[in-house]
C-alpha cells in the first residue's frame, strides 16, 4: 500500500530575482509565452509584495 498526500502541491513558480524568495504556483498573477523564447510569467513575491519575473 503506499502512501499519498491528500493535497496535491503545485511545484513552485521559481525565485524571485530580487530576493531570492521561492514563488508558490498560487502567485502566479500571468502566464504568457514569447515566440522564440522561454515561457515567461509574472507572479507576486511575497516578500516583495510585488510581481516579478520568477528564475
Ligand atoms: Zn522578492
């Protein structure tokens, strides 16, 4: 039998790039892919208190 968590955590977004701060996936505020670069996104720090670019 195994063993498994009733809550499904999303992985987190990335690091703020200011602080350094680990973005949960529940700040994420837009996703939106650029052509021909990385699928970037805009979620708010929450130290910062701010939207950033997660790393
Ligand atoms: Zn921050």
């Amino acid at each position: 039998m195994r063993e498994r968590n009733t809550k499904t955590v999303d992985p987190p977004l990335g690091k703020c790039p200011a602080c350094d701060a680990t973005i949960p996936a529940a700040n994420l505020v837009v996703a939106y892919e650029a052509a021909g670069d990385w699928p970037r996104m805009l979620a708010e720090c929450p130290t910062c208190d701010e939207p950033v670019t997660p790393v």
